[in-house]
DNA sequence: TGTGAGTTGATTTTT
DNA sequence: TCAACTCACA
C-alpha cells in the first residue's frame, strides 16, 4: 500500500497498531484519508477484518468510509456503521436481555413524541409551564448520561423535574409494552446490556479488538460507555475528532470524552493533525481567531501552504431580501461568466426558517440549487402513515403504529373510541390492537364503533397474510386494501396527489430494497432502514447545484465558495444561546465549522432589517464578528446604508427610547470597531432625544414599547443629511415625506416595522397631528406623531 | 365523528 | 410567517 503521499503526522497515526490513539484533526487535515489508510494497514497486517470496526455518527460519514476503504481495499468486508446501526444490530441479538422482543420497533423523533403525550395524557400531568417537546429532550439527556427510568432524580425545585421524574417511567413502561425503543434507548440499552453482562461485554470485547471512532468529540455519554466496555481487554481503540467542531452540546455530546480521553486511556498515543489543506491561509487565520475566544479547548494551531487567498468578505445589507438577491446575483455572474459552476458554492444558515429569502432569490435567478433537509421524507405525513402500517404488521404491539392507522383512512373510528380502547388495553395488559380484537366486550362502545373497529381487525388480519413477502408488496396489499390509495385519489386537494406521489416513491425504494435483500425477514429490515436513514444522506455531491444547508448540516463537507448569512445578534449567536457561556462557545465553534467550509472564497453577511417570525424588524450585528481579525477582512457596507438608518430613524421617531445605562448583553467595546460596520441611528423627532446611546434590541428585559436599535455610534442629523444627499434611497421606505393631511379616520396604513395597520384615533394638527394606529402584526396600538413617523397609506405599495 | 376558524409559540437535529 | 394544536359547531 502506498502511503508515500502521507505527511509525517499522518503516517504516525496510519502505522500505530496497538493500544489507544487520539487523532485530533483539525478542519480540512486529512482525517478521512488517515482513518481509511489506518483500517488498510490494519487489514495488511493481517488483522481479520470482523476484528475490526469503525463507528460513525451519519451514515453520509459511515458510506463515505466504506466507499474509501473499498478503493484501498477492496476485498475486506470491515463493520463501518452509525452508532445507532451497531446498537440495533446488537439489540436484535440480545433483545431479551433488555425485555425486548426480538422484532422490536424504532420510534423516530415524532413517534416517541406521540408515545411520551400518551403517557403524560395518561397521568393528566400539568403542562402549563412546559411543553412535551421539553419534557422529551429532559428524557432524552437522560438516556444520553445512562440515567434511567428507575434512577432518575429530579433537582429539588425544578418543575420541568418533577414532572419528567412521573413520566419518564411511564413512557418507559409504554414503549416497553409496545415493543418499541427510541432512538435515546438504542444507545441505553446497549450500554446497559454490556454493564450488566459481563460475558457478553467480554465477547463482544474480543470480537472487535479494533475499534475506531469518528468524530469523537461528539460523543455522549452512553456512545462513551458502550465504546468504554468493548475496549477493556483489548485496549485498541483509535478515536478521530476536533474539540473545536463539537456541535452537539445540545444533543447531550459531552465535550469532556474528548478533552479527557488522556485521563481515561493513560497509554494513549496522541497525533496531532493541523496541516490543512482545505482552506486559504485567509480563511484559516479567520477561523483560528474567531476559535481563540473559546477557553474550552486543546490548543492546537493550524497552518497551511496553501495561497494566501482573498480577503473574508463582510457585508452589511439593508435587508434580508438585498442579501438573497445579492448572493443570487454574485453567483450568477460568476456562473456566467464560466468562473465557476453551481455546485461550487454553499449558502450556510443557523436556522432553517432562513432559507425563504435564499431560494426565492435563487429561483429568480433561475440558479439550480438543492436544499439539504426540508421535510425529510419519512417524515411526511402520508409515508409514516404508510410505514405505520408496516411497522403494526412486524410489531403487532406497536400502539403508537397501531393509534396513527386505526382512522386513517377515516373509518368512522373517533377520540372517544380509541380512548376506550386505550382503557380497556391498559385495564387487562392488553396491546390496543389485542383489544381491538375484543371491541365486543368493551364497555360503553357503541354498536357501530364496534363493528367499525371489527372491520378494521378484520382487514389487519387479511393483510398479515402478506407480511413475509416482497416489501414492496406489501405496501401494495396497504394501499389498496386498507382504502388509503383511493382516499388520496379522490382526495380534491392538490397535495394529495402529490402525497400520492410521495408513495410511488415509497414504491421505488421498497423495490430496490427488494432487489438488495431477496431473503426472508425483508420487512423488518426495511424498518429498521428506514428508522435509521435521514435525507441529509440523499445529498448528491454530483449535482451542479448550489447548497443550502444549516450550518449543523455542513460538517465534514466542503466547498469552493461559502457564504454565511444572518450573522445577526439572536440568530448567531442564536438567543437561546446567549445566556449561558458553554453554549455561546458552542456557537462560536458551529460558526467556526462553517468558516471552515470554504476553500477558496468566504462571504459573511448581515442584514440590518429582517423579516422573521412575521415581522420586520431592525437587526444587530453578530457579536462575534467583532472577533475576526479586520486586517483579513472586506468590509462593505452598501450605498442604501444611509437609507436603512432613515428607516430606523424613522421607526424610532415615534417611539419612546429608554435609554439604559451599562451594556445590555452585548458585550464589546465599540473602539476596537475600527473598521465600524456601523448602522447608526440618527436624531430625528422630538420625542427621540432620549440619554443615548439606545442600546436595545433584544426583546427580553426591556419594557413594551421599547424598539430595537444597535448599540453603536450615532450618526448625527448632519451627516445623515450628506449621506442622504449622496445615496439616492431604495431601502424599505419611500424618502418623500408624506403630509400629515393625507391621513384620515380608519385608513389602513404601512409601518415598516409592524406592517399594516389601521388609523383608529387622529388628533392635533400641522406638525402635531398624531395618530393612534392598531396594527395587524400583534403589536396592538402605537401613538405617531404624523409629521415625522415612516407612515404611509397602504395602498401605494400593495 | 369530522372540519374549519382561531390560538399559540417557535433552534440546531448525526439517529 | 407558518404549522401544529384546540375548540366549537355541523
């Protein structure tokens, strides 16, 4: 095996056999090429390959391993697989162990969400203070720290606590009943299982004496314990990740497998990989201060030979529609102009509601791009429904497969009957499709509900029939016999036929799942596929699109050309963030990963109005661009800037700004602004004189009315009047003034901030005729002093 | 039981 | 904005 186009750093890791390793691989180091020429190596040693096995986090991550490790070695059949697989693998094997049964369920994220509201339904817990979507990650960080059911303890005081300390053994006992597991349980029994079996532990220790793992720093606790347990005996474990690109935090990913892995393997030998070869030394150097804000880390600095590059673009756009339209247009020339193709450039965001503006622009550029995630497609509606079918039939006691398809397609089958099922299952330890069978006997169902429910057993029954063939079939024996087909096709709405749509797609995957596995016991790995797959796999490389992806989604990929946007306080740093210092250093890590992204050119934007969730509203830039380093920096603030702070001014002219003293959370000093990416906020109203500087913005901790401004300089009225005199205005609000006159009693008028709204009181005259205006966006009614408030009547522009 | 209007409350999401 | 959920009515 040639390994002469290895550097130094990365043959010492390739070559190490035995014993712990720790690769701490910067971004765009190598680290795919040096696992998969480690496993090579391994292989050439003679090292049986079910000996050995390599642990991903996605299966993009775990396919892109075997694809390379093919190249290498092409005979070798080594276990590369997601954490989740191995655990599912192992679970069917040791099922009973756990009190499984061997056909087991995976819920997904939204099934044991329905499970867990059945079991808060059930003990008719009060969710005033919180949601089950709260109660379900509390549960779901204590499956990923080895807490289970029986051990949880809730902290004195807490009530999200107390109530997850009632219920987490419900819903434990629920999914144990339905046969079922989620995604949390693949890992807890698992871990659980080697715990608590010291034979299996050392079997399966044996068996996989080399173990490698991906990824590491994002790593839980349960994910640590199972690798832990199966590297006792034969200490042989490689362990590749970046303290640095830990994203997971949030998801229970404990930093401290990563930082610790020292401590806890003693003989370890550590490599450090810090060439990059992805990015330009501009990028890098960005990258690397932007990480040097960070405390919790393993120092490690990166270095390139590659060009020096560009300068990081920085732009300030007036709103989110510039910054779409901008970025369309800039890839356009660049296409155009044969410089480059789509699929060289990226569009990374922190939140997927970011990516509206984005696509419209792009669609009216008539640019081919692909968004990464959307609705995924087992997510959709009609696909679960489908899929639940399936999983009742390998499940019978599937209740929250069997709950989902009792009435879908409507049977005449309501609340009120499945919740006289339900009793009567839970009153004699019954499945509820056990108890369907006896809807006869249970008390108070009526007649036709009975014989509605009758019918549904009936056709189960028929359909169970056809449970061991082809799987594609079997979706065909669904549709057609349980009336869901043919719902849909006479079905007037539009998305029903394409829901219909969705199934044939359903078809082809179940077909080409066939021609894969032509043995026996097809369905239940189907399901087991299917549970375990998500559509950021479906992501082609090979398309010439431009990619839209969260940031979250961008790890381990890379791109010619990246632009990050919305590098706006609230969004990134995200405002649930901003609190606590450990997630603010997440934040700054996940911005770091997708600097990191780039290879050849970086744009960063920011725009200084947005809309989002439903208004529009004036925008702070991103703390942490105060952290990059100017001097690599191309800061462009556009023309219309002049006009966004008219806009702003205008926005502030009518409302009282309450000046605050001290900083409100936003922490920096605004000298080491040299390079000033400014919006400032001029003087312009009476009512606008307030102690400044206004520092604002964050919608906690200020009083109603109180209006978002950034905390920066102010523009005084006389510079805003040269700006303005220089830069002819296309920002959000026409330049003319509009006469107070224009306005009358019950107008409906354009706020650029609170949108429409309607004049319900006028008063005063000339240049102190004010209005009282209720507006539609919720942010009820607001006093203007007509003269110099930005509003116009909304018929001009409708 | 099924449906349409109104209310509410919003990250990220490997599996 | 938008989707998920509730609630009142048919």
């Amino acid at each position: 095996m040639p390994h002469e186009e290895l550097t130094e750093a990365q043959l010492a890791a390739v070559h190490h056999v035995d014993g712990p390793l720790l690769i701490l691989a910067g971004p765009g180091s190598g680290k795919t090429r040096v696992v998969t020429h480690r496993i090579a190596q391994l292989l050439e040693l003679g090292i049986p390959a079910r000996n050995i096995i390599a642990l991903t986090f996605t299966n993009k991550a775990a396919d892109e391993m075997k694809r390379r490790v093919g190249l290498l070695a092409p005979l070798a059949s080594v276990w590369m697989s997601t954490f989740h697989r191995f655990c599912a693998r192992l679970l069917r094997e040791y099922a009973p162990y756990v009190g499984l049964p061997e056909n087991y369920t995976i819920y997904d994220t939204s099934d044991s969400l329905q499970a867990l509201k059945h079991a808060l339904d059930a003990l008719d817990l009060d969710l005033t203070h919180t949601t089950p979507d709260r109660v379900h990650s509390a549960i779901s960080w204590a499956k990923n720290n080895l807490i289970t059911s029986e051990q949880y303890e809730p902290r004195r005081g807490s009530p999200l606590g107390a109530i997850v300390a009632r219920v987490y053994p419900e819903y434990q006992k629920r999914l144990l009943e339905s046969g079922a597991v989620d995604f949390d349980d693949l890992l807890l029994h698992t871990a659980v299982l080697l715990r608590e079996n010291p034979e299996i532990r050392r079997r399966l220790d044996e068996r996989y004496r080399y173990i490698l793992v991906d990824e590491y720093q994002d790593t839980n606790l349960a994910q640590y314990t199972i690798v832990r347990a199966m590297s006792v005996d034969y200490p042989n474990l490689a362990v590749t990740g970046d303290p640095d690109q830990s994203i997971y935090g949030w998801r229970g990913a404990n930093l401290s497998n990563i930082l610790d892995f020292e401590h806890d393997y003693p003989n370890v030998k550590i490599v450090r990989l810090e060439q990059n070869y992805r990015s330009t030394k501009r990028i890098l150097r960005v990258a690397d201060r932007l990480i040097s804000f960070n405390k919790r880390r393993k120092l490690k600095s990166l270095f390139t030979d590659n060009a020096e590059g560009r300068p990081v673009r920085l732009i300030f756009h007036p709103t989110q529609r510039d910054e779409a339209e901008q970025i369309a247009s800039c890839i356009e020339a660049e296409v155009r102009a044969g410089r480059r193709r789509p699929r060289d450039f990226a569009v990374f965001y922190r939140t997927n509601a970011l990516s509206r503006a984005l696509e419209f622009a792009l669609r009216e550029f008539s640019i081919p791009y692909q968004m990464v995630n959307g609705l995924e497609f087992y997510q959709r509606k009609e696909i679960k429904d489908v899929v639940a079918y399936l999983h009742l039939l390998n499940n019978p006691r599937d209740n929250v497969a069997f709950t989902r398809i009792i009435n879908t397609p409507p049977r005449g089958i309501g609340r009120g009957t499945i919740a006289k099922l339900q009793i009567h299952a839970a009153q004699r330890g019954l499945s509820l499709l056990a108890a369907a069978r006896e809807s006869g006997l249970i008390e108070g169902l009526n007649k036709k509900a009975a014989v509605a429910v009758a019918k549904f057993v009936a056709f189960f029954d028929h359909l169970t029939l056809s449970a061991t063939a082809p799987v594609e079939e079997i979706i065909g024996h669904v549709l057609a016999d349980s009336g869901y087909h043919d719902f849909l096709k006479q079905s007037e709405d539009e998305d029903d036929q394409e829901r219909l749509a969705n199934i044939e797609e359903l078809l082809t995957a179940a077909r080409e799942f066939d021609e894969m596995h032509p043995a026996t016991g097809a369905l239940e790995a189907f399901l087991e596929q299917a549970a375990l797959v998500n559509d950021t796999d479906a992501w082609e490389v090979e398309d010439d699109r431009v990619t839209l992806m969260t940031v979250h989604a961008a790890k381990g990929l890379e791109f010619p050309v990246v632009f990050m946007i919305a590098l706006e306080e609230g969004i990134f740093p995200h405002e649930r963030s901003r609190n606590e210092e450990d997630q603010l250093e997440e934040e700054r890590r996940l911005l770091f990963v997708g600097i990191t992204r780039a290879r050849e050119e970086l744009h960063l934007s920011r725009a200084c109005y947005r809309h989002y969730r439903g208004q529009f509203r004036p925008t702070v830039p991103s703390a942490f661009l105060m952290e990059l380093p100017q001097e690599e920096l191309d800061f462009q603030q556009p023309k219309t800037a002049a006009a966004v702070d008219q806009a702003l001014s205008a926005a502030m002219s009518d409302i009282h700004c309450e000046s605050q003293h001290g900083d409100d959370g936003i922490d920096f000093d605004p000298h080491d602004l040299e390079f000033a990416p400014r919006p400032s906020l001029p003087v312009s109203s009476e009512e606008n004189h307030a102690d400044f500087p206004v520092t604002l913005s964050s919608e906690e901790g200020q009083s109603e009315g109180v209006v978002a401004a950034p905390p920066f300089r102010l523009t005084t009225a006389a510079e805003l009047a040269a700006r303005n005199a220089e830069v002819a205005f296309s920002g959000p609000t026409p330049a003319e003034k509009i006469s107070p006159e224009v306005f009358h009693q019950g107008m409906v008028v354009q706020h650029p901030i609170y949108g429409l709204g309607k004049i319900v009181a006028l008063s005063g005259g000339g240049a102190k005729r004010k209005a009282t205006v209720m507006f539609a966006s919720g942010a009820g009614e607001k006093h203007f002093l007509l003269a110099h408030s930005p509003l116009r009547p909304a018929t001009q522009n409708t």
